[in-house]
C-alpha cells in the first residue's frame, strides 16, 4: 500500500497548492483551520484508498471534492479540468474546434437543431432536425448531449464521419471541423431608414470590436439612431463592457469599480480611448437574462444618462472573476470583486455569502435597498438588477403554447416543413396561409401530451377546500359547469392562442431557411420591446425627457 499513500499525499499537495495561489490574508487566524482541514480530507482520502470496497478512481474523486466545495461559495467560483479547458475557451472567446452546430437532446437520441449558417455542418449537408445516429462509427444512443458534443469537437483539420436519420432515410456525411467562432454580434441592420440596431451575444475578446465595426458600418448606411440589444447576454469579459461604454462617452471616464477583499482587486476602470459618437440617440434593450458584463454597460449608460434602457429588469449579478491557471494544465475561476457603476450602485441581487450552509441564497432585502443619482438627478436602486427606464411586460405564453415547445412539437413540425417546401418567403415577411396552420394543428392534435391551465389547477384546490368546509355539495353543479369550460381542450386551445404559436412556429421554420439571421429578423414584428425602443426614438421629445435632458 505504500505506493498508494504516497498517491495520497500528492493529493493533499494539490489541494494545498489549490488553497494558497493568493497572497495570505489574515494567516496566523485562518491557517490552523486550513491546515487541519485539509489533513481531514487527506485521511479521507487514505482510507478510501486502503479500505473501500472498490478500487476508487481519484481523478473523478477530486474533482467531485473541488467542485463541492466551490459550489458552497456561489455559482460562478468554478473548477476546470483538464477536460473541460475547451469549455472555457468557448466561454472567454466564443473559439472551439468542431463542426458548428447546436444540438438537442430528445428521448434517446441527439439531434442537429440548428447548424451555423456558412460552418463546416452547414456546408456539408447537415440539417436541423437530422438525428445523430453515430459519431465515427460509434453508437450514440442514449448518450447525453456533452458525450455527444466532444466527439463533435476535435482540432481544425480533422475530419469527423457522422452518421444521420433524416426522416427514415439515413446517411452517412463526412464534415471537416474546422475553427469555429461563435459571433457575438449575430445579427446587425437598419430597422428604419434612420434607426441602426445591433445584437449583441456575449462578451468575449472581440466583442467591443464587433460591436464597433457594425456600429460605423450602420452609419455609413445612414443610420441616426441607435439600438443595442443586449437581451439574453449573460455577459463575459468586463473590459470588453469597459471598451462598449467607452463608444459613447469622453475618455477619462469612471465605467465601472471593483471591491474585493484583495488590495489588488480595487480597481476603478475608466474610458482610454476617444469616442465613437457622443451625440447619437441611444436606446439599450434588457430583459432578466441580461447579466454581468450586459448590466455594467446598461447600467453605465443609465447612470450617465447616455441612454435610455428598456426592457425588463435584468439579472442582478454584480460579482467579477479572475481566473488564476493551475498545475497539470487546468484552471480556477474565482469571485474576487462586486462592482459598483458610476453612481456607486452595486446590482448584486443575490447574498450567497452570508446565508446558513444548506440554503439557498437569499434576495438582498428591501430594507436594504438603496437610492442613487444619475448624473441629472434620476433616482435609481441597487440590489435588484438594472431598472430600465421604460418597462416593457412581455406577455406570458398559455401552457399550450409552452407544452408544445417543451416537448419539441414546433421543432419537428418545421423538419417536416422544410422537408416538404422547398424554399419560402423572405424571413421578414413570411406567414403561414390558414391552409398551412390547419395542417400544423391536425399534426398538433396526434402528438401525445398532456397540460393543465391555471384555472383548473385554482379551480381543484378551491374543491379540496370546499369539501373540507363542507360546501362542495351545495356547489357541485355549478363547479362542474365551470370547471368543463377550464378544462384543456388541444383544439380549441391552438384556435384560441393561434397569434402566439403562429409566431414560435414560423420562426423556427424561417431558422431552417435563413438560419440564426433569419431568426432575428423575423422575431422584429412580434417584439414589444424593440418597437417600444423605434417609438421612443422616434419621438426626440419623450427621448430627451426621459434622460432629463
């Protein structure tokens, strides 16, 4: 057993490299607790190694411990192994080798749900709703996505033999990988002859510079107002929100301040480089999935006064990381800061610091809240997230429409769709015909699922109680009555919430066609938040009051 016990102590090694990659802080207080800690986990470790039934794969142990153990600090303190470096190389640059395609997991197999328009999957054949068979020769059913996605990637070069189901016919189809960046500016246009509008993804290296680039391009073509779309951007590099700001406001300005308990990590960021256009009208859209680097460069704006946010109320994350490389190849990134926006607001919605072990972490009560000035003297809070200016309630989808979504009915209706119709109408402009929507429901009305409205659901506790109380009887009928009328009905229901599964339905179609710009630009007609963004720029006056201008 010695050779194994030595294996034990080059564990506890690398735990304690893991622990002391900082500077000591307050050391002579926390060392014996750190030291005695970790020589519980390495006796741990020992006795598994000498005494457990089976022999114990420590590889997998350790990084099953690590990441428990980050896990107890909050969401974004992360452990990546050597395995996972590609993870993180697609999340800081939006590079990874491979085919370029998303994919769905559905019963037990993996389909292609959409391939990246002009990538090596699209140019070699493949389709959205063809399913993965096997993966150079190997079987993939049954296997989870992330099994399924790493024998898809592979370096530039190669070249991968996937074998595929198209609709009962299948094929095998050789795809060369090859670099794939995914674009963090998706979609760019003009949405008027004056308003120029662009989507922004993420926030990898090339970001600000993308953002950029379609910014002059946009006012080359004439654009005068201007629309940045940041809905759904769970963020990324923070000097990359730094550089986004720094587009329409001086150089020499506070974009944002990072506080730590680390000296070092107190930092303030300001503008370095002349601006792009310090006069054009600005409008930022959010919603909640707009976070970190998404909510510096809306909050920046908002504070400044720059431009007017709309939308949703965004996330609420106000953490920053710093990832620090480890031995053997693999990485640690850490939540070192919270930041604070030029009126010293922090958006951090969530404590996950001072809540019993166990809990989940708690919203920052409203006691707590506090009041900030823009530079004109609006009033906004922090704690909850950015605020837009102009709150946009987006329409709840029924539970019909939800159930087909969940349970892909929209996304194999438009496989079987593009299998039947050769080309369409352009993606701005295309509908379905009531003859093409009737054929939609009849396919709807065969598939199997179940759904419940609220209604019903109220209406059945309201039951319960009433039998308790004693006045179920006396109500029975007229319970019955109501409750027939609040009963799902599949086809009355796709009658009665046709507006909102037409939109989904036809926007997948358009995606089989015209892929993730088609998507984008189909979407423009159906969305609340976008034409409230053209009305507000289109009325300078309701502009200018908004920001107190």
């Amino acid at each position: 057993m010695i050779q194994k016990t030595n294996f034990s102590k080059k564990l506890f090694s690398l735990f304690l490299g893991v622990v002391f990659i900082f500077p000591c802080v307050n050391a002579q207080s926390n060392g014996f607790e750190v030291i005695k800690n970790l020589e519980l986990i390495d006796q741990i470790y020992e006795h598994l190694d000498k005494y457990y039934v089976d022999e114990p794969q420590p590889g997998k142990m350790s990084v099953a411990g690590i990441s428990a153990m980050l896990k107890n600090l909050d969401p974004y303190t992360v452990f990546y192994p050597e395995s996972d470096i590609e993870d993180y190389r697609l999340m800081t640059t939006g590079q990874y080798g491979g085919i370029g395609a998303l994919i769905v997991k559905m019963k037990e197999y993996t389909y292609i749900s959409e391939p990246y328009e002009g990538k090596p999957a699209q140019i070699a054949g493949l389709k959205a709703g063809d399913k993965i068979l096997t993966i150079d020769g190997k079987d993939m059913k049954a296997k989870d996505t992330d099994e399924v996605s790493n024998a898809l990637k592979g370096p530039k070069g190669t070249t991968v033999s996937i074998k595929i189901d198209r609709s009962g016919e299948t094929k095998t189809i050789n795809v060369p990988r090859d670099e794939i960046k995914l674009p963090d500016v998706p979609y760019s246009g003009m949405l008027t002859a004056s308003v120029g509008y662009v989507k922004l993804n993420g926030f990898t290296q090339t970001a600000s510079a993308d953002v950029k680039s379609a910014f002059l391009a946009l006012k080359a073509k004439g654009m005068t107002e201007f629309v940045l779309d940041l809905r759904g951007n769970g963020g990324g590099l923070l000097i990359e929100a730094v550089k986004i700001v720094n587009m329409f406001v001086p150089k020499g300005q506070t974009v944002v301040t990072t506080k730590g308990r680390v000296m070092e990590e107190n930092r303030v960021y300001l503008t370095l480089d002349e601006p792009t256009d310090l006069q054009i009208p600005l409008t930022v859209l959010i919603d909640e999935g707009s976070a970190s680097a998404s909510e510096i460069v809306s909050g920046t704006l908002q504070d400044l006064d720059r431009a007017v946010i709309i939308g949703e109320t965004s996330f609420g994350k106000g953490l920053v990381q710093r990832t620090y490389d480890l031995k053997y190849g693999t990485k640690v990134k850490l939540t070192v800061a919270k930041y604070y926006t030029p009126s010293g607001r922090c958006v951090q919605r969530l404590e996950y610091y001072d809540h019993e072990l166990g809990l989940k972490p708690e919203e920052v009560p409203d006691s707590l809240l506090k009041i900030f000035k823009t530079f004109a003297g609006r009033d906004v809070i922090d704690g909850r997230g950015i605020e837009p200016d102009m709150k946009v309630e987006v329409k709840e989808i029924s539970r019909l429409t939800s159930t087909l979504f969940l349970n892909n009915v929209f996304f194999n209706y438009a496989t079987k769709f593009a299998l039947e119709h050769e080309s369409i109408a352009d993606a701005k402009t295309f509908r379905l015909s009531e003859q093409e929507y009737a054929a939609f429901k009849e396919y709807a009305l065969k598939e199997t699922f179940t759904y419940s409205t609220a209604s019903e659901e109220m209406l059945k506790k309201m039951k319960a109680t009433a039998e308790e109380e004693g006045f179920y009887e006396d109500s029975k009928s007229e319970y019955e009555a109501l409750m027939n009328k609040v009963i799902p009905s599949k086809t009355r229901d796709l009658d009665k919430f046709s507006d909102e599964i037409r939109m989904l339905l036809e926007n997948e179609i358009v995606s089989r066609y015209y892929y993730q710009e088609g998507r984008a630009l189909n979407a423009f007609s159906h969305d609340d938040i976008l034409l409230k963004a053209l009305t507000i720029l289109e009325n300078k006056s309701s502009y200018d009051t908004i920001l107190k201008k």
